[in-house]
C-alpha cells in the first residue's frame, strides 16, 4: 500500500522514537546472561523472543534480529511512494544478497555442505539470483560462479581466472563489492536529486573505508600478488594513489591525515590496534550523515534513510550484544563497540 | 636386614668377596644416581623458572587475542566470522618427535605448516587470527615445556626413590649381611683356633 511521503515521514518518526535508547541498550549490555538479555529485551518493543531448540544461541538470536530488521525495511518499502522504494529495496536486498553469494562461495570454497551453507545465509529471498540453494549445491566454487550467468553479478564470472591462479576468493568477493556499488549508483539515479547525496555519502564513505582496511591487509604482509586496479576496482575519496601509499609507507599517521578530518577520526583506533573500532567508526559516521540529512530535510527521504540505518545500526548491536552476552562478556567491554542510534 | 632374611646368607669367604664386589657396584651406581638426580634437578628447575615466564606471558596474549576475537565477533557478527573463518583452508599441522636430557624422552613439536589466515579475512578477523595463531605457538611450545618438566619430574622421583632405597635400605642391607658373614666367619675362625688349641693340649698331655 503506498501513501503520501509526507504521511509515511511522520510515521516514520514515531518510528525513529521506538528503537532503542541508550539507557535501554545499556541495560541490555548489563545483562548477566542471553536468558536476562531476552527478558529485558521482552520489556521493549522487540517483545519476547523464542530461540527455544537453537543450536547455537548467537547465532539464532542473530537470524531473528536479521528478520527484524528486515520487516522494517519491508513495511518502509511498502508503504513509501514507489521510486523510493524501489531504491530502499535495491539497497538493502542487493547488499544482503552480495552477502549471501560470498557465505555460498566460501562455502563451496571450503567444502561445507549445502545445508550448512544455506544455515549460513541472510533470510531473504533471492533478489536477483534464481535461488540460492541451486548455488549452494553447486560441486565448486568454479560451477556456483558460472551459475551466475544472466544475472546482474555475472561480472563476477570473469574473475574466476584470478581465484584460480591465485588460489584465494578474495577477487570474487571484491567483483561482487563492485557490482553492489554499481548497482547501487545506477539505482540512486531514480531518486530526486536532492535526496541522492545521503546515499552516496554512505556508500562512497563506507566503500572507501573498506578499501582502506583491504591495503592495510597488504601492509601487514598479506601479498596477494594482484595489481592496485584489480584489488580496488572502485574508488572514491580515498584514491588509488592514497591506497598504494597507506600500503608503501613507513609513516601511516601522515598517510591517514591527509586523508581529512573526517577519515581521520574514523580510522584512529588503527594506532592502539583494536581495528574493530574502525567499524564502530564507520557506523557512528553513518549515524551522523543520516542524523544531519534528517535535521537538513525533517519531512523527506533523508528521514526514511535516516530510520533504516538507525535500524540497522541497532541490529548490529543486538547481534554483538547477544554474541557478548553468551559469551559473558562485561558490559564495559560491549559497550565500546556499541553506536547508539538513540539518546535517551 | 632380618634374622629369618639372614637364614639364606651361605657364611662363607667366597660369599662375602661376592656381598664386597656387589655392594662396591652397588655403591658406584648409587653416585651416578646422586649425579643424575642433581642433573635433572637442576634440568627441572630451568625448565620450571622457563614455564613460569611463558605462561605469564601466555595469560597476557592470550587476554589480547580474546579481546580481539571479541571484537571481531562483535563488528562482524557470529555468522559472519563462521563463514569467514571457514574459507581458511590450510590448517596448523605438527610433527612429534621425541627428545632426550639424561636418558629421559619427551615430546619436542615441530610445526611443519603454518595457516593462511590474512588472505581472504576481514582485517578485524585476520588480526585475531593472527593472535590466536600467536597463542598456538606459544600453547605448543608451553606444552612442549610441560611435557618436558613433568617427565623430568617423574624421572627426578623415581632416581631419587633409588638412590634413597640404596642409601637407606639396600646397602645398610648388604653391609649388614657383609658385618653378619664377617662376624660369623670370625666365630668361626675363633672357633677353630680354640678347638686347634685344644687338639694341641691333649696331644701334648699324651705325649708326656
């Protein structure tokens, strides 16, 4: 059902006063086991969760935050005028799905079986892929690519001479990275012109970020014995050059202010080396581009955005959460990679 | 040693050369037992100041590497580190092969191949495998050094039950039954002298 995007904004605003707030997530971080974290969790607008007959709990309790978040998405891409959602759902679908192809070629890679792999998958269906368990049945990694053709990832085909000769997925992973990219920019072209710089601003941000952490791997002795351009198929502020510098240089400190104030900040725990933070980084980067889109244009697109990546953000933290609390790990220690979408 | 032991010792010369020749053997090994005893004495406590290094250092890395697994677990999600983790085929392999200090064999492991871990991970992860990796080494080696030091302390028993057996009971024992033949033989010898003594009176009292 598709409704004005005025009406849909507001509603999406009571939307945004739903998720959870920094008082309520901490209180989930201070829980002393998964079984307290479920309780308090019944207390929110998450209600209560079955993971009853779960093998593994975090990873149960991470499938039911993915579906979670995933209703959300869908009930915003139902009820938003068209080209919006069309775009929502390319976004989100196009990236689970590039998600779900890397877990079924690392699955053929490393022998799991069929079963496991599609244990292994996002929980949604195919986007735009026949069907992920013909993938995941596929006898190599070489046949699940090539069951990629007439698809819009059958780029990644070529990319099979290079998984050959070098014995590693990763040039599979980095063409599906860039059929995401292009997909994603060809799809923001639907979108009205003003509501277009969010999203490049995420996904350019986030794209360098990843190409930054990807030459860092080089730096540290990984040689994977491929040339800058097939490694980086696409860049964006952080350019080629940069990326061959962060690799060669004796002086990463230099390298990284003169990336700017903003990549700066964002890649600063490389120095204590809790590289994780980085992520954590990028997330509160995302926080605050969709928050200042939200504030520029509080009745538009940038609201819409805005709640999705709180959503996910949100998501990230609850799988982190659960993971650390059947872990038991201290709240203090959960808590530095938590972003809160919410202040209380 | 008993008196009902003693019933078996033949009181004669030749036995008590045999009792001599075999606790002045038994005396020698005793040495070499004390020596070996204080060789791996010395081996235990090096190995024990040796162990007592590296696990501190273990605990410390392995704090690190449990903090960086956390974290990847935590950036990446469980699901996402299982699948990662997964796509790294070559696996840790180790050969056992055997050692020796003073006569006493352990374990000595020797990595034949090590993981490839940084190709296809995500930094966060590739860096907690790194660490873990670390910890495995450090893990072998400390086993290596454990197997090591409970060997020598086992040995270290068992010499030192010996050489307290031959000083406090095997060779009192033989000295005993050496002082028993001797004073026996002694008696015997007096024993003669008196009898030969009195043979010779009574000849001579004929003789008169």
């Amino acid at each position: 059902m598709k409704l004005d995007l005025t009406y849909v904004v507001i509603r999406t605003h009571a939307r945004i006063a739903n998720l959870l707030n920094h008082q309520q997530t901490q209180r989930l971080t201070e829980s002393k086991d998964v079984q307290e974290f479920l309780d308090r969790l019944a207390e929110t607008s998450y209600g209560r969760i079955s993971i009853e007959g779960a093998e593994v709990v975090p990873i149960a309790l991470e499938r039911v935050f993915y579906e979670k978040f995933l209703e959300r998405v869908l009930k915003i891409v139902d009820l938003t005028p068209q080209k919006i959602g069309d775009f929502l759902q390319t976004y989100y679908y196009l990236r689970f799905e590039t998600l779900n192809l890397k877990r079924i070629i690392r699955g053929k890679f490393s022998g799991l079986t069929s079963e496991k792999i599609m244990e292994s998958l996002v929980p949604i269906n195919p986007y735009l892929v026949p069907s992920y368990k013909e993938l995941a049945d596929s006898a190599s990694v070489g046949e699940a690519v090539n069951r990629l053709k007439g698809t819009p990832y059958s780029e990644v085909i070529t990319k099979l001479k290079l998984y050959e000769q070098y014995e590693a997925i990763w040039p599979l992973e980095l063409a599906l990275n860039h059929v995401f990219a292009k997909a994603i920019f060809e799809a923001v072209k639907t979108l009205p012109e003003r509501d277009r710089r969010i999203v490049y601003n995420i996904v350019e941000y986030e794209a360098d970020i990843e190409n930054f952490l990807v030459a860092m791997k080089q730096r540290q002795g990984s040689k994977s014995g491929a040339n800058l351009e097939e490694m980086f198929p696409a860049t964006y502020s952080i350019s080629l050059e940069k990326l061959r510098e962060v690799i060669e240089t004796k002086d990463l400190k230099k390298v990284i202010e003169s990336l700017g104030e903003s990549y700066a900040k964002v890649l600063s725990p490389i120095y204590t080396g809790d590289v994780a933070l980085i992520r954590t980084g990028l997330r509160r980067h995302k926080y605050e581009t969709v928050t200042s889109g939200k504030a520029i244009n509080a009745f538009g697109f940038n609201v819409i955005m805005a709640y999705l990546v709180y959503s996910e953000i949100e998501k990230d933290n609850l799988v982190g959460v659960g993971w650390g609390k059947a872990q038991g790990v201290s709240s203090q220690d959960l808590m530095k990679y938590v972003v809160i979408p919410r202040p209380s | 040693m008993t008196l009902s032991q003693m019933s078996g010792v033949r009181p004669t010369k030749g036995y008590l050369m045999e009792m001599k020749r075999r606790i002045g053997f038994i005396e020698r090994g005793c040495e070499f037992l004390k020596l070996k005893r204080d060789h791996l004495a010395k081996e235990l406590s090096a190995s024990l100041d040796i162990l007592k290094g590296r696990r501190k250092l273990l605990l410390n890395n392995l704090k690190e590497a449990y903090d960086a697994l956390t974290a990847a677990y935590i950036s990446l999600g469980p699901t996402e580190v299982d699948s990662q983790a997964s796509s790294v085929k070559s696996a840790l392999q180790l050969e056992v092969l055997p050692r020796s200090v003073m006569g006493v064999r352990y374990p000595y492991v020797k990595i034949i191949s090590k993981p490839q871990i940084t190709t296809d991970l995500d930094i966060t992860l590739a860096r907690a495998a790194e660490k873990i990796y670390e910890i495995l080494e450090e893990l072998v080696q400390l086993a290596e050094y454990e197997a090591r030091a409970e060997r020598i302390a086992d040995e270290l028993g068992k010499t030192n039950r010996k050489v307290n057996a031959l000083e406090n009971t095997v060779i009192p024992n033989y000295k005993q039954v050496i002082k028993f033949i001797g004073s026996k033989l002694d008696e015997e010898s007096l024993e003669e002298l008196v009898r030969m003594k009195r043979i010779g009176g009574a000849l001579a009292s004929r003789r008169k």
